[in-house]
C-alpha cells in the first residue's frame, strides 16, 4: 500500500475506536466482561509515517508503543515521545494531539477497562516494557500480514494478554471499591447464564440487596442498569460469533438468548448502531495474505 493510500484509509481513533487500518474486535457500546478489559482494535504498522491527528478526545483506552523514535503525544502539561523505551497508556476522555511523519514500526490497541484510575494518577501513564511485556509487543506485531490484516484469533489473545500485563503494573492507582463478593456473584451469574430467561429480583437477593440497593450497586460498577446488562452481554457474545463464525442468525440468537433472528437484529441495531449482517461484512473473518 502506497503512503498516500495509508494516509487516506487511515481515520483515525476520535468518536470510533476503528482507525481503519487495524484489525477489529468488539463495537465501543459494548461492555467489558469479567476479565474487566474489552478489545475493540489492534494494530501494527512497519512503516507508519503519518500519525498527525489533532485534539483527539475519545470514549476509549489507548495504548502505543513505536519500534523507533520520531512521533510523539502532546498534553497540556507533557509532551512525551512514542520510543521503544516506553509503552504508553492513555485513559478514555483525555485530550490530546499525535504529532507524527517518521516512517516507523507503531503499534496500538484501542480498548475498555472496567475500574476508573484515582484522580490523582499522572497521566499520561509511560510504562517501562519488561522483557515479557517485549516479547508480547514483538509476537503481535509478527502476527500482522498487511495492514488490518492478520491471524485474528492470536491478535486477540496476545493483545489481551498484554493488556492484562499492562493494566495490573504497580504504576497505575485505582479507584478503590471493587464491587462486594456478593455483587461479583449476581455479575458472574448474569454473564454465564445470558442465553437464558434471568429473574432480575432473584439475581439482587444474591448480593443480600434490595431491588433498588442493588441497581445502585451495581450502577456504580458497571456504568450502566441491571436491566439493560443481560442485552448487551449478549449482543457482545453474537458480535464474536458474527466475526468468528458462518453460523447463520437463526443459530447465533438460538445461542445466545435471543427468541428469533429478527429479536437478535432489533437489540444489536439498537446497542451497536449496526445490523448483524453489515457487521459482519466489515468485521468477518477476512483470509490471510
């Protein structure tokens, strides 16, 4: 691909986590799952010499790290360089500009986390990579076969594995109060069982909670409603099997708690902004070259 070909395919990461140069996951409605990261794009480029993307302020976790010096980030109060000496993190609803046109390995991911970080965390976070964290950086970008193109399952599972790295080094300082044993329970039973027909009041008692303590409980560790959870874990468990699979719809909502194919279009349209069948088009599995 031509530099001026790259440089128009290339969006971008503003109010979609897709730049469209890199190989997509999950939409941004979506909510992370118990392992508390969702996945929405990874990408390596060998050659990126055009990273120039003013007053970026997104929904969205970032992590870069470039093979070689020559781009950087600019905040108000630090403007730190993208070099193999750090990898950098950058929470969702920072402002910031990339300010790049060395031609140079770069590498993202653009992704959720569950916790919120302490307001008193510096940011934006510059972690020094360990020799494992290296090995992981270097195994993903081997895994790209084009631009946006690659071996889906393994871009996956080495990227989260990195972020998982990543997000528990002693560097980053979160909020405290992690959700009560019982809260974790009501959360794990809603996520095993999404497929079937849950009784919201009989998941509350769980935790030892009324119905509106536990709205509010769980509210506050998951941004969102009791009501609406089940919905979106099932939409996320179909957008994987839209991406991963030549099931038809009538199988995936069989799958996933849905009545009928026109059911599971109806929700994804209203969770995703998408409908299953263009989602999978755009997100599908694609063969390598």
């Amino acid at each position: 691909m031509s530099v001026s070909a790259l440089r128009q395919r290339n969006c971008g990461c503003y109010t979609t986590p897709f730049s469209g140069v890199g190989v997509e996951f999950f939409p941004l409605s979506m909510m992370p799952d118990q392992s508390g990261i969702l996945l929405h794009e990874a990408g390596s480029l060998a050659r990126n010499d055009w990273w120039n993307y003013p007053k970026t302020l997104s929904p969205f976790w970032r992590l870069y790290f470039n093979g070689r010096p020559g781009h950087k980030v600019i905040f108000p109060s630090a403007e730190p360089p993208l070099t193999p000496e750090h990898v950098i993190l950058i929470p969702d609803h920072q402002l910031f500009h990339s300010v790049g046109r060395g031609p140079v390995p770069h590498t993202w991911m653009t992704f959720q986390v569950a916790g919120r970080l302490d307001s008193r965390q510096a940011l934006p976070i510059l972690l020094r990579p360990t020799a494992t964290e290296r090995q992981l950086l270097r195994e993903l970008a081997r895994q790209f076969t084009g631009i946006g193109i690659g071996h889906r399952e393994r871009i996956l599972h080495v990227s989260l594995a990195l972020l998982h790295v990543q997000v528990s080094r002693r560097e980053l300082h979160w909020q405290a109060g992690a959700p009560a044993e019982g809260l974790q329970r009501a959360l794990r039973q809603l996520e095993i069982q999404h497929a079937k027909a849950l009784n919201l009041g009989e998941v509350a008692r769980q935790p030892g909670l009324s119905g509106r303590g536990f709205a509010n409980a769980f509210k506050k560790a998951q941004g969102g409603t009791p009501g609406r959870f089940p919905a979106h874990v099932r939409v996320r468990e179909a957008t994987n099997l839209l991406a991963n699979t030549g099931e038809s719809l009538e199988e995936i909502a069989a799958q996933t708690g849905f009545p009928n194919r026109h059911s599971l279009s109806r929700v994804f349209k209203q969770v995703t902004g998408d409908s299953p069948a263009h989602f999978r088009l755009q997100h599908g599995v694609k063969p390598e070259v």
